[in-house]
C-alpha cells in the first residue's frame, strides 16, 4: 500500500482515502475521462458521416480546401520537426548531466516529456483541422436542404470534434506521461516520486507551448496575407466578387480561416488546458491529495462538456440572439454540472480536510465564473449591438482617422473590466487558499474546454460553408443562412479570444508561482520591485510583448505582398482565366502563403523560446521572476486591447453593412469603418490571439529550466548565458539575410499590360466600396 507523509500530516494523522492510494489511482480519473473524449469523437465523427457532402461542384471545392489546410500543416510541422528535435536533445542531455533528482534517466524523462506534448498538440490540431474541413461543404449540404437548425448541429458538431479532441489527447497525455515518469524511482518515496514527476512533467508544458505559438503564428499570418492577398487583387484590380472560384488566392483565403482558427485556437487552447494541471500539480508539493483533485476536476469537465454539448441547439428562423442563446446553453448547463461534479469529488478527496476542500472548490467556481465574465464583457465590447462598437460607427461620419481613434480608445478602454475580474480572481483564491488556488482557478475556467472551443472552432466552419455555397452558385437562401451562421461565428470568435486571454493570464501567473518555488527564490534574496535586478527584468518583460507584436504585424504585410505578386501573374499570364474558361493555379497560392507564414514565424519563436532561458543564465532567476512578471502584464494588456479593437473594427462595419446605420453600404462613413476593419484584421487574427501563448510558453520555459537555476544568485553562471544569447543574435541576422533583406515591389502590374483588363464577365462597373473594403 503507498502511503503518502504529506497528505497524512495535512490530513491530522490518520491513514485513509486519498492518503494511502498510489499515482496510478490519483491519475485514474484524468485517464478514463480522457479516453472518454475519444470515443466521443468518434461518435461525433459518425454523427457528422451522416449529412450528405453535396454535389460534386460542391465537393470538389472543399476538397480543395481540405487539401491546401493540410499541405500547410505539413510544411509546418516539417519545420517545427527540427525545433523538436533540437529541444528534445538539448533537454535529455542537459538532464542527464545534471539530473535534478540524482537519477541519470531525468534526461530521458524530461524529453520524452517534451516530445509527448509536442507531438500530441500536433496531433490535436491535425485531427481538429481534417474534420472541419470536411463538415464545411456538409453544413452547406444542411443548409441548402435542411435550413438553419440542422446547418448549425452540424457545424457545431464539427467544431465539437476539435474541442473534444484537445481535452481528450490532453487529459489522456498528460495523465499517462505523468504516471510513467513515477516509475524507475523505487527507493525514494511516493512524495517524493510525485514531486520528481511534476518537475519532469513541465517537458509536457513545454512541448504543447512550443506548437502552440508556432501555429498561432503561422496560422494567423497565413489567414490574413491569403485574405489581403485576394481581396486586393480579385475584388479591386479584376472586380470580380467575393470568394469567385477564378480568383487563384480564394482557395488559399478558406484554408487560412481553418488553419488560424481551428488548429491555430485549438493548439493555444490544449495549451492552457495542460499547463493549468500542471502548474496546479507542481503547486501540490507532492501532496496525494492535491495532485489527484485537478486531473479529477479535468476529468468531471470533460464529461459535463458532452452532456452540455447535447444541450444546443436552435430552430429555423432564429435570429441572432436566440442563435447565441442556444450556444450559451451549452456552456451553461456545463459549466453547472461539472459544479455539482467537483462538490462530489471535494467530499472523497478532502475527506479530512472538509474545510481546506470546500475553499478549494470556491476557487473552481471562482475560476469558471471569471471565464463567463470575460466572455460577457468582450461581447459587450465588439458586438453592434451595444455602444463601443457603435460608437465606432459614428466616428465614421467624420473619416477613417477618427474610426481609428475610437477603435483604439475602445480598445484600450476594454482592458480594464477583464483585469478587475482577473484581480479579483487572483485576490480571491490567493486569500482562500494560495497559490494552488489560483491553479485550481484557472483549471476551472478550462475544465468545460470541450464545449467552450467547439462555440469557437464552429466559426471557420459556417465561414467556409458560406464561401462553398457562393463558389457553388448555390441560391441566395442558402446565402442568408450561412451569413447569420457567420455572423454568429464572429462574436463566439470575440468571446472565444476574451476567454483565451484570461485562462492564458491565470496559467501563466500560476506557472510563475510555481518557477519561484522550484528555483527557491527566496532563498536567494528578495524579489521586490525596487530591486534593480528585477525592475530590469519587468522592464525588459514588458518590452518583448510589444516587440512580438510587431514583428507578427509586419509579416502579415510582408507574406500579403508575396501573394498579390502571384495572383497578379496568373490573371496576367494564364489565358481565359478571368473569362472563366481556365483553371486557377490555387495550389501555387497556397504553397506561397504556407512558405512565407512558416518563414515569418522564425524569429518571434526564436525570441520568445530564447529570451527566458538568456535572462536567466546570464543574468539570474530573480531577474528572470521580474521578466515574467512584466512579460504578463504587459501581454495582457496588449492582447485585450488588440483582440477588442480589431473585433470592434470589424462589427462596426458590419453594423453598416447588415443593420443599414449611417445610409448603409456605400456611403462614405463605411468606407471609413472599412478602413478600420483592414486595420484591426492583424490585430484580432494574429499579433492579439499569438500573445496569450507568449507568455505561456516563456513560464513553462522558466519552469522547465528551473532545476538548472535552483540557488544560482545573480551573474553566477553569467556564460552559460552567452549560449542562448548568441543563438538569438546569429538567429536574427540569419533570418534577416535570407527573408527580410530583399523587399518585394508589389507597385508593379503585370494585369495592365494585358489587353483584357476589365473582366467581360460582369457588366457592373468597379464598386468603390469594393476598393476601400479591400
């Protein structure tokens, strides 16, 4: 029988459940819940076989998107295969040279660590991708036959999948690596056999973060270059319309939504899903009791996301606010049950320890009510129904600079209800329970993951079914019906991104908690604001977001560019193609906008891997506590205020656009608010969304590499520090030479050499509003 000191001494001394169960019975729960998830999918994925794909136009159209979604997975993940490779080496070696338990197979614990998360979050987004390319063309199959419930079952069925595959692969991964990394530790303690697990478990961490930024980025850059890309040249330069079948970037601009925003959001959510656990595992110090409650609260979560997902639903006719109701109820009845779970599993887990185990539990509700809140104030934010984005449009009566200056200022405006909650979130749960509180907090707001990013993979989905139904010339009813399935898309998109931000924040502030332990801190000196080492740190930390978001902004201009280029050649040089009598070449245009999103994402991860790790060698770990620190508040911020701003741009337009304010299309206030949607597109779709993992993976960087800097006082190994930093400085020129000193002339047109510059087939004339809108 395992008996556990810790749980026994917090417990009063008496020997009973959870105190004297062994690792495998702590991660049951999280084994069975995540192997649940599984099969789950594969009812969905059954349930989703069951809708007929269309006609073969139809299908060959989202085979086309299907097919462009997984060559820029691949060429991704062909690169990403080497960072891995790398990492995986630098991690066994360093480990096995310096093992933080004095056993030498740390090495082979801490890789295998990081290649399991890695690979799984990989994984997730594979599958997530694969699935909601293919319920594309079966939700505009459900719209064109069965109307608007049936066409949002099976586009929330699809995003189901991508939701469950995460907290499944998730849940299962982690708990399976973590109960293997116990083991081989036979003359050592079960305590100490679980703390040992729960150092080496930041490999997993680690490895999930490292995907996860690099298809945030590359998705979002990807998105938004292949959306400028064949706006400007198809819609401006050829006037021919949206999503126009001849149009060689189109295909490209569908595969960008699924490849930003399903396995983009997807990997920066198994992130946070993971790293929650384990931040809340580190936290327990071997405590039995205190490991076991978070892999069981996951577990509960996953099984009160499928009953919730049972829950939506909707009838024909319905208009917005009853569409966002029935994806509410899904999260409600969720979010209530996996309550009434974790009050069950207070009572067996803290049995002893009631009054502990309740104050725990506050902190769940806490973390899962914090999660409701942020959604319901970013919806207030960036949704035409209410004042800021409203606002927004009336600024337009006086031009575009005025948009842009109410766009900014509600953006900014937007952050300071978010950080209340926040706050009083940390406040909270530090007060009733500390730190682990927190953890749990966060390990709330995420255990209803399965259902919460299902609301929000669900949007792609209905995107493409509506550019399917207009490539397909389908009729204007099916339109009308994917449109508000859209419509509603955009605002679970804004929510989605509100409830990413403050689960990212939550972690990360855990996972700094967490750092500051296992690299005894405070044995060291104090970590106080005043302290020049840490102030140099927070300032430094608080740089590095803005930096990020830069670079991110101006790879979209510079990717975009590269397809204006292409398209451009095409019309120009490939006869009958603006007639309609030739084929686009839409795989070139995919293969450009996948080389030049997975070049641009190069330096950003190099600086976000890199900077932690030089921080802390070659300064110290307080200074690298004061990076942290800074590196979260400010990307916090930054990220609200640009998600915010960019959805707020965009729904002002779409305020003209579809309710008719201010005369309605054409007039020169939406041309204005056009203006400003361009300019929030980076904002909401790449730099905002790609910060949250920013400061996830630079905590469960410093996490991972806390043994290496237990007790190091500041400038003490000041040249293992040179490494990285050398690594970052021949990094930047590398990539400067080779991708950012040549510029591309995109001033050039090769389609006015050619002698069919208007295109023949549409009599209208060039729509101005077309012009700025693009």
């Amino acid at each position: 029988m395992a008996i556990n000191s810790i749980c026994i001494r917090e417990s009063g001394g008496e020997v009973r459940f959870p105190c004297d169960v062994s690792a495998a019975t702590a991660v049951s729960v999280g084994i069975g819940a995540g192997g649940l998830a599984l099969f789950f999918v594969i009812f969905l994925l059954t349930s989703l076989k069951r809708h007929p794909r269309g006609s073969d136009l139809m299908n060959q159209i989202s085979d086309k998107i299907k097919s462009g979604a997984r060559a820029f997975l691949r060429t991704e993940y062909m690169y990403l295969s080497a960072f891995v490779f790398c990492m995986f080496g630098a991690l066994l070696i360093l480990y096995s040279i310096d093992p933080p338990s004095d056993d030498k197979t740390d090495g082979i614990r801490y890789g295998g660590s990081f290649l399991a998360g890695a690979g799984l979050s990989a994984l997730a987004g594979w599958g997530g991708m694969v699935v909601a390319t293919d319920a594309n063309v079966r939700t505009t199959q459900a719209a064109d036959e069965k109307g608007l419930a049936v066409a949002l079952r099976v586009a929330f069925t699809g995003g189901a999948v991508m939701g469950f595959t995460v907290v499944g692969l998730g849940l299962l991964g982690l708990s399976c690596v973590y109960l293997a990394i116990t083991y081989g530790y036979d003359d050592d303690p079960l305590e100490l056999r679980l703390d040992y697990a729960a150092d080496a478990i930041t490999g997993f961490g680690f490895g999930a973060s490292s995907i996860a930024l690099f298809a945030r980025v590359a998705g979002g850059i990807y998105t938004k270059a292949a959306d400028v890309g064949a706006d400007l040249v198809g819609k401006v330069e050829m006037d021919i319309p949206e999503d126009d079948p001849r149009n060689p970037a189109v295909i490209a601009d569908n595969v960008g939504d699924n490849v930003g925003d399903v396995a983009g959001m997807g990997a920066d959510l198994f992130e946070s899903f993971v790293g929650s656990i384990i931040a809340a595992v580190t936290l327990a110090n071997g405590d039995i009791g205190l490991v076991m409650f978070p892999f069981w609260v996951a577990g509960a979560g996953i099984l009160a996301a499928m009953l919730g997902f049972f829950a939506v639903g909707t009838k024909d006719g319905a208009g917005q606010k009853e569409l966002m109701m029935a994806l509410h109820k899904g999260t409600i009845v969720s979010s209530l049950l996996v309550m009434a779970f974790t009050a069950v599993i207070v009572h067996w887990v803290f049995q002893d320890r009631e009054y502990y185990g309740w104050k725990v539990f506050a902190c769940v509700c806490i973390g899962l009510f914090a999660g409701v809140m942020i959604g319901q104030v970013t919806e207030y934010f960036t949704s035409y129904s209410y004042w800021p984005t409203q606002s927004i449009t009336e600024a337009g009566v006086t031009g575009p600079a005025t948009v842009i200056i109410q766009g900014l200022g509600i953006g900014k405006i937007s952050t300071v209800f978010p950080t209340i909650i926040i706050v009083a979130t940390i406040l909270g749960c530090n007060a009733l329970v500390g730190q682990y509180g927190i953890a749990m907090a966060a390990v709330g707001m995420l255990s209803t993951l399965g259902v919460t990013l299902a609301t929000d993979a669900y949007g792609p989905i209905a995107d493409n079914a509506g550019g399917i139904a207009e490539m397909a010339e389908l009729d204007e009813r099916v339109r009308d019906t994917t449109d508000a399935l859209d419509a509603l898309g955009n605002t679970t998109a804004a929510t989605g991104k509100g409830f990413a931000i403050g689960s990212a924040v939550l972690t990360a502030l855990s996972l700094l908690s967490a750092f500051t332990e296992k690299a005894k801190i405070s044995e060291i000196g104090s970590v106080e604001i005043s302290e020049p080492v840490v102030l140099s740190g927070v300032l430094l930390g608080a740089m590095l977001p803005f930096l990020f978001a830069a670079l991110t902004m101006l790879s979209v201009q510079k990717a975009a560019g590269a397809i204006i280029i292409e398209v451009r050649r095409q019309f120009a040089e490939i006869p009958g193609l603006r007639e309609g009598t030739a084929e686009a070449d839409s795989d070139k245009c995919v293969a450009i906008s996948t080389q030049s999103s997975v070049e641009e994402m190069i330096l950003p991860g190099l600086y976000a891997v890199l900077s932690p790790i030089t921080v802390g060698f070659l300064i110290g770990p307080r200074c690298l506590t004061g990076l942290l620190g800074g590196a979260i508040a400010s990307g916090m911020m930054l990220a609200i205020m640009m998600a915010n701003a960019g959805g707020a741009w965009d729904n002002s337009k779409k305020y003209i656009e579809i309710e008719g304010a201010k005369g309605g299309k054409g007039t020169e206030t939406h041309k204005a608010c056009v203006v400003g949607d361009t300019v929030g597109d980076p904002f909401k779709d790449t730099s905002g969304p790609a910060l949250n993992i920013l400061i996830k993976l630079m905590s469960i960087i410093s996490l991972t590499v806390a043994p290496l800097m237990e007790g190091d006082e500041d400038w003490e190994v000041w040249y293992y520090g040179l490494i990285p930093l050398g690594v970052m400085l021949i990094g930047t020129f590398l990539v400067y030479k080779l991708y950012w000193q040549e510029t591309q002339d995109i001033t050039a047109d090769p389609i006015a050499s050619s002698s069919n510059k208007k295109d023949d087939t549409f009599e209208k004339p060039v729509d101005a509003d077309a012009v700025q809108e693009a």
